[in-house]
C-alpha cells in the first residue's frame, strides 16, 4: 500500500519567509530555510473566525470532517471521544448564554461540541461484566480530553483545507453540567469545547495573529527561561499592532495575560470544573 | 490579505472512498459522497510509526514543525505550552525507560516532549507583582494539556507533509516527576506526552488503522448510544484483520479495551497522575 508520503507534497502559493512573517509579526527573530509546501502553508494561515455567514455547507463536509478527526491518533485506540452536532436553535442559543453569549455560536451553519467520552468504554465493560477501574482516574479524563483535542484540531485543518473557517469554544467550561444536559450526556461524557464551522462572513477573516518567538517556546535538553523576558517584552507591541488593527481593544500580550488569569474575574465559573466534572462522572481519583 | 481558502486545494492522488475505506476498514457503513483534495488525503492517510531510519532530518525541520504547532489555536491566546528537543542519548535512553522502553524514543531522529506550561504566565505575573490566581485550578491545567495537544497534532500533520512519520508516546505520563527532573522543569510545567519524528523504517508504517464508524461517534442533537453495541461488535472483526497483518497479537477492539481500562495492571502508574501533578506545582483546585 503506497505511503502519503510517496506523493510530492503540492507547492505553496506564497514563500516560507511570507508565512512566518506574517505567523510571528514584524520584526520577529529570523528563522533559518526549510521545507515549504501547500500542506504547511494550509496550516500556517490558520485564523480563528468570530462571524460567519449563515450559507449550509456542500454535502458531505460533516462526513470529511469526522472522518478526518477520526484519522487522529488516540491513546492505546480507546477513542474516548464524541461529536455532537447541535442544529436546533434553541439549543444553540442556550450553548451561546453559557458561553458569553458569543454570537457566532448561533450564526456558523455547522456547530459541534467536542466531548471527552469515557462512557463508550464503560458501557463496554458493562456489556463483558468487568468493571472498568482504570476509568475512575484522573489520566483516563485526561487521554480522552487529549484524544478530543488531537481529533478537533484534524478537524479545524481539515475545514481550512475545503476553504471553512472556524474557532474553538472553550467557554461552553463555564458551566459544563448545563451543557451536559442540553446534549443528554451520559455519566462520563463532558463537553470539553465547542467549534464554530462555516464559511468566514466578509472582513472576519482577519489577520493572522503573531505568536510569542520559536526562542520563548522551544528547548534544547533543558527548560531555560533565562532569556523571556527579553523575548515578551519584544513580542508584546507586534501583539498590540495586531490587536489594534483587528480587535476591539488595543492591548499587549503581558496585559491580556494578567487580565486573564491574575484574577478570577474573567475566569467565568471555571473555578468550579472540578466540582462539574465529579459531579458529571468523572472520579478523577 | 488573501485568505488561504482563496487558493484552489490541490488534487488528491487516490479517491476520496478509497481513503474512507483504509480509515473504516473493508465492510464499514458507506459514507456519503464530499469534499476531496491532497490536504484531506494527507490527513485522512495518517498511521502512527513504531520504527524509524537514524537519517537525520532537513535542515529548518524543526522549526518548520514548530511554526506549525504555534499556529494552532490557544486559549485566550495563553500559549500555554513548550516543547523540549531532546538529543542527549542518555537523556533519550532514560525516557525510554519511564516509557515502557519504546525503542523508537532512543531511534527516532528527532524526540520531543509536549509540555503544559503554565510557568510562562506564572513569571509574567511575578515580573508585574501580580499573583496569577486563576492558575491553581484544573480549569488551567486542562487548558495547557489542550493547548499542547492542538500544537503537537498540527505538528504531526506538519510532519507527515512533509513525508515524515510520528508517533505520540503518552507513556511519558508513566512517571511525570522523572521526566521533569530529566528537563529540568519549573514549577507549573509537565510533559503530557512525548513526540517521535522521522523518516519510517521499511516496513514499519504499516497499514491505515481503522477506527469506529462515525455512526458510534457522533451525535445529532442527543447522546445516543443505542445502536453503539451492534456497531463495535461489527467494528471487532474489522480490529482482529488489522490486527492480524499488522501488530504482535490479533486481539479485536473489545478485548483491548477491557485488558486497557478494566484493570490498574496495565494502567503504567498513571494512577498517580493526580499527585505527579500536585508535586510538580499545579494546585488542580
């Protein structure tokens, strides 16, 4: 069976220096020349898109799309994870008042909660008789949050991939239990975040934001933090740029991570995750 | 600025239903018709690689990986995770070790470790005299564990663009403190799983694995696990044949699920995961 890898990787429409420059800001580190194609020119472009317009997506995207996140890996194959595709506006409008009723919830054509699911096991041990301990431990929460995101995130590339855009929703964590109601989940099934899927309504698209320098975020054998503050205090004006040309308010980096986790007031409830997700089945022992 | 989307997808090497009936295995539900291109391919041909060529990789490899993974999404924009580069044979050797000794962690060219890090914002707090209050909750830690694995899958989709292959080693999580002393990690900083890249060894990419059908992983509206028992009995066999051609034993999906998660035996010390966390700095309030 020939290998993906057999097939010339198809060539970009932009340069690599392009790309990263547009990934890291203007006047971020250089970084040395490397392998450039359409795969990694797909994946570089990505912005997440807050409006959409309403147009249904061609038949089969859904069907592109599982089969893609599917084609992720999954810890030991145990798929602990499951998509929920939520069309009654109702419903959507209910998820959009959990999560600081952010509109484009209601508008995207195509809206899915990515759930970290350890009851398809668990119904299995049920079935053979054998209780399924290992389930009752905070590791099993995690691989099936780890295999929900590692399957979202082929999702989000393969929407990139028909021309869709989209964005994550983790605030649907700030009331996990309503959600779960809403979607009829089982004991051991939560919502870990939703994701808006649609075409980009025209000038939502926006720029792609800069991320910190490669130097902040890779080490060599040992962590070393010797040089960041140089390297933030660097990155913090491309971010204001970038925020004043693109967003509501004009903030640096260093400010918007203060604003969001120095204090527990734009946390929205999800100090109490632990409390849902025992309360949702979850052991976490 | 031109979107992605507004350059036309390359054209796939195979059909779309023959990728579908790699990733479902012979005799799986038919899918409808849908969207097809290279990118799709790509992501659609994907198989996790347990041996490797010791061939070094291209020049600008690593960043190329790396630029991709920070071009996934991140919470609020924390960027909340790292990566380690790990070239030390010894360092290697005693990660194989934590990690059931896989083999490939001492032969893969390149080895990284995915970390969830809150450490960067915790300095960033301590640089401006803030205490980061939000980040002694699950709510962050399961953030950073997100936000590593949206990085490390757009790495993997990265690497396998450019005809590379992977595999993910979670059995780093088999002794978290360990590993931390090998990287030498601060406070608030773990590896959640491991990253093995390379070119494949002769005959060690293997087939396509197939996973459940959509129909037992995707939900319209509600749960519904009705139809679930029908639909893994009908994916076993398919499990078995894979099995069969392409892994030591041929056990179907039940079984290794029950011989998984139906006991501690095979659970690798990841019943500790919670109190490894506790000790290395996150508070999981």
């Amino acid at each position: 069976m020939p290998a993906a890898a057999a097939t010339p990787a198809p060539a970009a429409s932009i340069p690599r220096a392009e790309a990263l420059a547009r990934r890291y800001g203007p006047g971020a580190p250089a970084l040395p020349d490397g392998p450039w194609n359409a795969h990694l020119e797909l994946l570089l472009s990505h912005r997440s898109v807050r409006g959409y317009l309403p147009d249904p997506l061609p038949p089969g995207t859904l069907e592109t799309l599982v089969a893609a996140a599917q084609s992720a890996a999954t810890s030991s194959n145990l798929q602990s994870w499951s998509v929920a595709v939520v069309e009654d506006p109702a419903a959507r409008d209910a998820l959009a008042r959990i999560a600081s009723n952010q509109k484009h919830i209601r508008e995207c054509p195509l809206f899915l909660v990515f759930l970290a699911d350890l009851s398809r096991n668990r119904r299995l041990g049920d079935r053979a008789g054998q209780e399924m301990v290992a389930l009752d431990y905070l590791e099993s929460f995690l691989v099936a949050a780890i295999d929900a995101a590692l399957a979202a995130q082929n999702a989000v590339v393969a929407a990139e991939a028909m021309g869709l855009s989209t964005v994550y929703i983790g605030a649907l964590r700030n009331d996990p239990e309503a959600v779960a109601r809403l979607l009829g989940l089982p004991p051991g099934c939560v919502g870990v975040f939703g994701l808006c899927v649609g075409r980009a309504a025209p000038g939502a698209e926006g720029e792609v934001k800069p991320r910190l320098p490669q130097q902040a975020i890779v080490f060599r054998g040992r962590h070393d933090a010797t040089q960041e503050a140089a390297l933030v205090a660097a990155y913090d004006p491309r971010m204001e740029d970038f925020s004043r040309r693109n967003e509501v308010s004009a903030d640096g980096w260093a400010r918007r991570v203060l604003a969001r986790v120095g204090t527990l007031a734009n946390f929205g409830g999800r100090e109490k995750l632990g409390a849902a997700l025992r309360a949702l089945g979850f052991a976490l022992k």
